[in-house]
C-alpha cells in the first residue's frame, strides 16, 4: 500500500480520542440523539461526547439508525461498518431522514467542534479513522497503545507543527524506529501496523516551508495573498479544446431552468444538444480571461484548507469502440493544499502538509515533499486531456475498469496556467454554509437558495444526463458547484 493508492473519495473521518468505555460528561450526555426511524420517531438513544461501537447501538440497534439531532457546537460522525470503519457521513445538525445512511450505521462518533485537543492524533485505519488516541509530549509503551489506538494498530498520525513522532516496532521503545514531524495520512509499510511503543518531543515549528502571515495578522488581505501564494500551476495536455473560463462567460449561453427530477434549478444549455456530441463554439472557455475560485475554509485541529476549484464550459469523456461517453456541460475540478497553523515568538504563520488532487468523482492526497512546486509554493497539478480530472504527475492514469475496456486520463506538458496571477477569492464556513468574497464580491451563483426563482444560485451546472452505453452516461449529468462539496462544507476532511 503506497499513498497514492489513498482515494479522497473514501472520505477522511477524524477527532478527539475518548475510550470506548468512558461514561460521556454529564452536561454532554445529549450532545446527541439518534432515532430509529424518520423524523425523529421510535425508540431513541442519546449519546455524549466519544465514540460508539456497534455494541454501543444497544437501545437504538445496528443498522436502525433513521434520523438525528445534534446539538449546536457538537459534530456527529456516522460510520457505515463497526470499528468507525467504511463510508462515513459527517452531521452538524439535526437530521430528520438520513437518506444514503438510513438504517446503515454501525458505530458511530461525537465531537466538540473546536474541542480541546494534544498535539498528536494516531489512528488505526488510513486515512484518519478507526480508533483514536491523542498524545502530548511523553513516552509512550505498549500498555498505553493498548489502551487506545491499539498494540500493532497505528496507520496514520496528525502532528502539529513544533511536534516530533518516533514510533518503534516493539516495546520498550526498542527495534526499527521511525521519525515524522508532519501529517501522515499513512505512516508507511515499513511501520503501519507494527508500532509499539512511541515518544512525542517538542522541536522548532519552523522550518523552510513556513510561511510568515502578511501583517501577522487574519485579515481578509492577508488570506488573499495566502491564497495567492499556495495557488497551483496547471498543465494542460497537448491538443486541449475545453479551455476553463468564468461562470459568467458561459451565461449567455445557457438558460436556468427548474430541472423536473430535482425540483431546483439548473443550468441546460439554450440550444439543443442533438444530436448529445454536438460541440457549441463556447465549450471552447476563455482561458486568457479565466480565473481560479479559490477557498479559504477553516478547519478543525488548526487546519485551513485553501481549494482551487477550476471551471471548464464543457467536459468531453471518453470514446468506447468509437461511441463518446461520458461528455457533460459544466465541469468543476480541484486542487486542495492543506495549511497547519501555529504561532511563534508572537509571530503567525502557516506550513503546508499536503495537497489534494481531485479527479472525477475521486482523488489522491500526497503530502507537500512529494508534489513539484514552482517557486517553492505553487504545487505543480495536470489536467487531463478533455475531461480536465486534475493528477500529480503526467502520464495515462487508469481511473475506472470497465468489463470491455478502461477509462484513462492522459497529461502531459501542452498549455501553462499561473492560476495566481487571476484569482477569485472567497473564505466559506462549513458549519454554516455561507461565504463572503476575499477582495472580490461574492457570486449569487456561489448561493444556496437553489428553489428561488430570483437568485442566480443553480444546483447543477449543465445539462440533465441522457443514454446510457456499457454502463456510462452518453451525456452525463451537469456537475454540482463548489457549494455542494465536501471540501467546503465539512470542517474535518481534507476533501
């Protein structure tokens, strides 16, 4: 197993440890309240904050799970396996159906958001779930690890900046050892699994990827020019047509319409695409005058996210024995570059950890020494050929096996995009949803009021799907905005 077998798309779960057995705080005990069935109906179970394992679900059952309230302040992680394993579903408030999760919980998680928390967080599964336990500086044996996270259990580690992990292979702090001084969404093959004893030292936070913050200060400037630093340069493939451009280019070109099938309203292009190949002059985007929206997003454990979202007009699939699939109106892809802050000597700064590569429906997360970068900060990113899904590295990257062939995403070196030179920034706060612009107004497309007919707001970008051909859309479905992904609307994962 290698980090770059690590897909976003299995979502990162993360928290505070609290031993299975420890009795919640008793001014916590209802932090949260599940149901058995929807609306808040049948027979219920409160629970406080810590984590709860499917013989926890001893009043409410295993996989009964329908609808939720949680209190405000408090997150609720609902996992679909037992050991806080498998997909996971990440609440801040009340629930009354839980849709894709009904009745598939089999242990689950509550958190303080803001909570207090150690410097260290070690987790048995990557990335970042399984069982938990926090760590402050100190030594650590295997009686302890037993106590928590587990003997031989440790995959994956969060380290504040100022923290240095050694982990040994046998107790007594004894055997092969290895040092980290940053996140690990996987600590290697050469210790997952087989950590028994570990020391947590407190070292300088500074180091040559530390970034001063302009002014030493927050302020809005200071996180546009942050924004600015960290944003990516991206590669697109030789012989590319779909350029990106801004929200705006595109429309004069499509009509918002209430889409039947949602109830909300969406964008389909004003002319008709018959037959569904047909290429319009627009799909061509405006490079010259695009810029990247970027995200500033808050998260919990002293992490900000800053995501990169590019827009494309139009994204062209892939052709299946001379028949194109997968083609669809509106394409939204990402780079994500994870920031830890700290502060020293009065100073504040931020240091990068890792950077995200958002492919299609998935992604792979790298941490910050494994990526290229121009001028130390602007991580390198490739965007395939037609279908943009943004990758580390050129080459062919096998991203889906079909029963007759596979789907490939080629890059490779053709057109350069500074994306710092025109950005678009926002900040977006997860727990409420809402965002405001970083030296720039906030689009009403970037809303969330998808049913008001006097808003700009759309829930999907493009055109409703048609046809179907060994299994893959002839024209798929136009993508939902930024507003709609994890990346901006949870406060833990990284994507």
């Amino acid at each position: 197993m290698t980090i770059k077998s690590l897909l976003a798309a299995s979502f990162l779960a993360v928290s505070l440890f609290f031993p299975l057995a420890q009795p919640a705080q008793a001014a916590e005990d209802n932090a949260v309240t599940v149901y058995q069935d929807g609306d808040f109906g049948g027979s219920s179970q409160p629970f406080g904050v810590g984590q709860f394992n499917v013989n926890q679900l001893n009043v409410v059952g295993n996989d009964k799970i329908s609808s939720v309230k949680v209190a405000p302040g408090y997150r609720l992680t609902l996992y679909r396996d037992k050991d806080f394993s498998g997909d996971t579903k990440t609440l801040t408030g009340d629930a009354g159906w839980l849709d894709d999760f009904n009745d598939a919980t089999s242990s689950l998680k509550v958190e303080k958001i803001g909570g207090p928390n150690k410097p260290v967080l070690a987790y048995s599964n990557s990335p970042y779930g399984g069982f938990e336990q926090q760590f402050d500086i100190g030594s650590y044996n295997v009686d302890e690890l037993k106590a928590g996270v587990g003997n031989d259990a440790i995959s994956a580690l969060r380290i504040a900046p100022g923290y240095k992990v050694t982990l040994y292979k046998d107790y007594n702090f004894a055997g092969y050892s290895k040092v980290l001084t940053a996140d690990a969404i996987y600590v290697g093959g050469d210790i997952n699994d087989s950590v028994s004893s570990l020391k947590v030292e407190a070292i300088s936070p500074l180091d040559t990827t530390s970034v001063a913050v302009p002014g030493n200060d927050y302020s809005d400037t200071a996180k546009r020019e942050i924004l600015q630093t960290f944003a990516p340069k991206i590669w697109f493939a030789q012989g590319e047509v779909y350029f990106p451009s801004s929200v705006e280019h595109t429309l004069p070109y499509v009509d918002r319409y209430v889409n039947p099938g949602s109830g909300l309203y969406e964008f389909k292009t004003k002319t008709e695409l018959n037959p569904y190949t047909l290429k319009l002059p627009y799909f061509t985007g405006d490079l010259a005058n695009a810029p990247i929206y970027a995200f500033w997003v808050e998260k919990e454990y002293n992490n900000v996210d800053l995501v990169y979202f590019q827009f494309s007009p139009y994204d062209l699939g892939k052709t299946v024995f001379g028949t194109e699939v997968g083609d669809h109106v509106g394409d939204w892809e990402r780079v994500t570059v994870r920031l830890a802050k700290f502060t020293d000597q009065n100073s504040n700064y931020v240091k990068p950890v890792q950077v995200y590569y958002g492919a299609h429906s998935f992604g792979t997360t790298y941490s910050w020494a494994e990526v290229d970068k121009v001028n130390n900060t602007h991580p390198v990113a490739y965007s395939a050929f037609g279908s943009h899904g943004m990758w580390k590295d050129p080459g062919n990257h096998v991203y889906q096996e079909l029963v007759v062939t596979q789907l490939i995403d080629v890059t490779n070196q053709g057109t350069a995009w500074d994306t710092w030179n025109n950005i678009q920034a926002f900040q977006y706060y997860p727990n409420t949803r809402t965002g405001n612009g970083l030296g720039n107004a906030w689009p009403s497309w970037l809303d969330r009021d998808y049913s008001n007919p006097n808003s700009l707001s759309v829930y999907k970008f493009g055109n409703p799907s048609q046809g179907s051909f060994f299994g893959q859309p002839l024209l798929a479905g136009g993508p939902t905005g930024p507003q709609e992904k994890g990346a901006l609307t949870n406060d833990v994962i990284l994507d």
